[in-house]
C-alpha cells in the first residue's frame, strides 16, 4: 500500500510564503514615499487636456502626440529618472482626412455622425451611393441569402467584455467583403457614440471602407429600414498614406548592481479620443512609479529600471516593436516586462440594454506568462480591493504583444470600461483610490522580483517563444525508514534535499519501490508483500521537466 502527500498541501505552503511577502508591504516604501491615487488622477487630467474631447480628439499621429510627448519627458525628468530621452521611428501614416455618411429616406436627408476604422480603402470616385441593408450581428444565419453585392452593410456592435467588438467572432466584415458589399457601418447597440479601432493592418489595408456609429443612430437607421421602404446611403471617406515619426519616451534608473537584469515598466500613450482610462491612466500609473522608485535607495533596487511611454499601439503597435528591436542585444536580460494600461476604471455594466455604475471597480483582468506572479497577483488584488477579477489563461494585453513574441515574460492588470475606444472615456469614469490600488500592485510586484535570484523569473515563466536556462535539481537524497522492515509493515521515504532554481511542486516528486508500487509528493509510504532486497527510487522535476533521480536499496526482511 502506497500514500504520498498531495499537491494541495505544498500549494498551500507556497501560498503562505507568498503572503508572507505581502505582509510587510507597507503603504509607504522607504524615506516615507508613498503611492498617491490624487496625483495620479491629475496626470491623467493633464493629459486629457492634450487629448482633447469629441470626434476629433486623440493623440494620435497628429501634434497632440508630440505635446503628449513632451509632457511626459518632463515628468519623467521632474521624477528623478535618468537618461531620460526621446527616441524617434519612422511609422506608416494612415490618416482620414474627410468623412461623411447621411442617409435618404422619403421623409429627407439626414447626416449621421461617424467615425472611421482605421486601415480601410477610401472610398472610390469620392463617394459611395447606396442601398442599406441589414445583418443584424453578421453571423452565417443573419446574413443568410440577403443580397449585398454593392449595397453598404448595417452590422449590430457589440464588445464582448466590454473590449472585443462582436464582428470580429462573427466575421461580419469578412463577409461583406466576400459577398461584394460596397461598405459597411457598424452600429454600436450599447453606447451612444461612434467608436475607434482599427480593421485591416498597416501593410494590409482592408478592401472596403467602414464606418462606425452610436446607438440612437444606429437605432434611427433601423427605424427607417422598418418602414419597408428602400433606405440610400451617401458615404465619403477620404484617405492619406505617408510616414510619420513616432516618439518613445524613455528613462532609467541604475540599480545596485546585485543583478544583472532589467526591469521594464512600460505603457503606450497615444489614444483614440480623450482616452482616460486607455491610456491615460496607465500612463499616470508609470509616471507615479518611475517617481516612487527614483526616491528609493538605489541599495534596495537590486536591477536596473527601465520606464518607457510607448506610441503606436492603436495603430499597431509600432513604438513597441521599435523598442524590441532597438535593444534586442539587451532582451535576453529583460526579468519582466510590466504593462501599464487601462487603470482606474469604476465599474459600468450593461444590464438588459442598460449601462448602470455598479459601485466596485470595473471587472480587473490578470495578464501573466508566470505562474508564482500569477500566484501573488491573485493575493494583492484581494489585499488591494480590486475585486471582481479573473485571469484568462493563454491571454496577454495587446501591450505585450512585442515583448512576448521576444520571448520577456510579460505582467499586467487592467480594466476597460464600457465606453472604451470612444470619446465618452473621459477622466469622470476613473477613480483615485482605483488608480492608487492598481499602482500597489505593480510596486509589489516590482519589490518581489528585485529579491528574487538571478534569472529566478525568466527560468519560472512559461512563455512559450522561450527556452529558459534550466538546470535539474542539484543534490537530491533521501531518508528512508525503518532501515531494516518487515514484510507488511510499512516503511516511509520522505525528501531530504534538492536544490533547485525553481519552486518545486509536490506531484514533480515521484517515488518507485521496486516492486511495481509507485506513489507522489515529499512523503509516501508502502508496505511489501515480499522478503528481499528492493530499489528505492526518488524521481525529482522541476517546472520545466528536468529531473534528478536518488536511489538506495532497502533490505525486506520476513516477519
């Protein structure tokens, strides 16, 4: 007969070591420096401001981006960073310059407030006159024998999640495209304003223009497709390509030498309209944490520090490709990337149809390629307030998208509320003490990787664009007793030692006596049927497979 001590067991003494850690994380860091979720907040009013508000706000590749630029290297240089600097990049410039859709229906000409998706065709000869029809969210059953070949699509919109718009699970656009429509205009049925996002890729333009509009619009265009009579539209929508200099902002701060790694703390700092909560916000977060860190003693930061505001991700994400390959000899010494973004944010969910404040903080999600971070994340969202939460395995921000297919393991919180991508994300729809909370997070998170080993992070991650370094278990033994049993009576094995660079669990120990019995975890036991003499095997293995193997041989003696 044969027990082992289940995983369930080791888990909840990993868990308690996690807490201990929490612990003694105060709200005020060393010299008394603190997090403040009011400074926070008005950073991200200063930078609405530069945003801007309605239709035409954003920064984008515009000059708000380079005010927005500058704004941020001089609060990173009044915080205390060092080496603080712009680096420029050359980036595709998509920009429309005109846009117009209005209707016609017997009862006049109405104009119809709209916005374009980015990286789409213009419209040919100026503009497109012609018939609407409708496909409700655009799935195979909606759009079923409807004829579209050169006729402008009506799409119902919806965010799954309040960030995954519905035609990108239904191919909606995709369709229409297939089927010859001449364009399409996607009808937001939650939120009363036009949205950003973009369609096709930088060197991928989609076929076909598209528009989006708000919910009363959307809701007038069905009210006059309802009246069964033929509803024409006019779209215009003019386009410019060209290049245009993006600029990442970036400041250091040297750690004490102890390790030879780098820490990033990034976010991106364009936006599609006034962009409080994306990205204002994360963008207020990485300026509060370069300040918090530039005041610790340089003696407690055992790596250096990287903090970068990164341009282009709504357009694709050029300034954080632009930093991978600017510093690619470096990445193989990046222990994290951190990703600040979609910070702050009160909850606002739709019940039935209806945007209600439900008085939390917006639903947090958890972004991690790192089990133990996972792990610890899970505890300080408690210890924080930032609750609901949940993690989507496999998921990563789109932040991190650059930094993950390099290979860096990669950690970020955030919530997108429901008027994310329009012009209705204004500062009013954050809160301090959310933006503070969120804040605590990432410095604990940034405390425990600085104690943590050398490449303790990296070889613990699971991103699977990585072979981290990887050593088996070092020295492994074992204690078994009674040294001298008896048939039927049992004998215990437990584990003496192995060192590892990882935290091992309890079902990567594996025992064999010798007899066809197996059993698992630090501590078994078994009982032979047989008098002989029988090997003892400890199989160990570590997170990633590698294994160490201790073997005794035990004499089994007759009653």
């Amino acid at each position: 007969m044969s027990a082992g001590l289940g995983p369930k067991a080791l888990f909840s003494l990993v868990f308690a070591l996690l807490f201990a850690f929490l612990e003694p994380a105060a709200a005020q860091g060393p010299q008394g420096e603190s997090l403040n979720g009011d400074r926070m907040y008005a950073i991200v009013e200063e930078l609405a401001k530069i945003s801007g508000s309605g239709l035409d706000s954003g920064i984008r590749m515009n000059e708000r981006a380079q005010r927005a630029a500058e704004f941020i290297m001089r609060q990173f240089q009044e915080a205390g960073l060092e080496n603080v600097r712009m680096e420029s990049f050359e980036m595709m410039r998509w920009w429309p310059v005109e846009w117009k859709l209005s209707i016609s229906t017997p009862e006049g000409q109405k104009v119809i407030p709209s916005f374009p998706f980015w990286y789409t065709q213009g419209t040919p000869g100026g503009e497109i006159q012609a018939e609407l029809v409708y496909v409700g969210y655009g799935t195979p059953g909606e759009f079923g024998d409807i004829d579209v070949k050169g006729k402008v699509v009506l799409v119902a919109m919806r965010r799954f999640l309040h960030f995954r718009e519905s035609h990108r699970f239904t191919q909606a656009y995709e369709t229409a495209v297939k089927k010859g429509a001449s364009a399409v205009i996607l009808g937001d049925t939650l939120i009363d304003s036009p949205s950003g996002r973009f369609l096709g890729l930088p060197n991928a333009i989609a076929p076909i223009p598209c528009l989006s509009i708000g919910k009363s619009s959307f809701e007038h265009l069905l009210n006059s497709l309802s009246k069964g009579k033929s509803v024409k539209v006019t779209l215009n929508l003019k386009v410019e390509t060209g290049s245009w200099k993006g600029t990442n902002v970036l400041g250091e701060l040297a750690g004490n030498g102890e390790v030879d790694e780098i820490i990033v703390v990034g976010g991106h700092y364009d936006t599609w309209f006034t962009g409080a909560n994306d990205n204002c916000s994360g963008v207020a977060g990485l300026i509060e944490l370069a300040r918090y860190y530039s005041k610790t003693p340089k003696s407690s930061r055992n790596r250096n520090m990287i903090f970068v505001a990164l341009f282009g991700h709504e357009f694709r994400d050029f300034g954080h490709r632009h930093f991978v390959d600017r510093y690619k000899e470096s990445l193989d010494k990046i222990a994290l990337f951190l990703d600040c973004d979609h910070w702050g944010a009160k909850g606002y969910e739709d019940f039935d149809g209806v945007i209600r404040e439900t008085g939390y903080p917006d639903k947090q999600g958890i972004f991690t390629t790192n089990p133990l971070l996972f792990s610890l994340s899970k505890a300080l969202m408690v210890k924080y307030g930032l609750l609901p939460a949940f993690y989507w395995e496999g998921e990563i921000l789109a932040d991190m998208r650059e930094f993950h297919a390099s290979g860096i393991p990669v950690f970020g919180i955030g919530a997108v509320h429901a008027f994310y991508h329009t012009p209705l994300d204004t500062p009013d729809k954050l809160s301090p003490r959310i933006l503070e909370a969120q804040a605590s997070v990432y410095r604990d998170i940034i405390d425990w990787v600085h104690s943590t080993p050398r490449r303790f992070v990296i070889s613990t991650d699971k991103n699977p664009k990585r072979t981290p370094p990887n050593e088996p278990p070092r020295e492994a033994h074992f204690v078994l007793l009674p040294e001298a049993p008896v048939v039927g009576s049992p004998i215990w094995v437990y584990l003496g030692f192995a060192y590892d660079d990882h935290v091992l669990l309890s079902s990567d120990i594996t025992w064999d006596f010798g007899d066809g019995t197996t059993a698992k975890g630090p501590i078994a036991a078994h009982a032979y049927k047989s008098p002989g003499v029988y090997k003892v095997t400890m199989t160990v293995g570590d997170i990633h497979g590698a294994k160490a193997v201790a073997s005794k041989e035990v004499q089994v003696r007759a009653p």
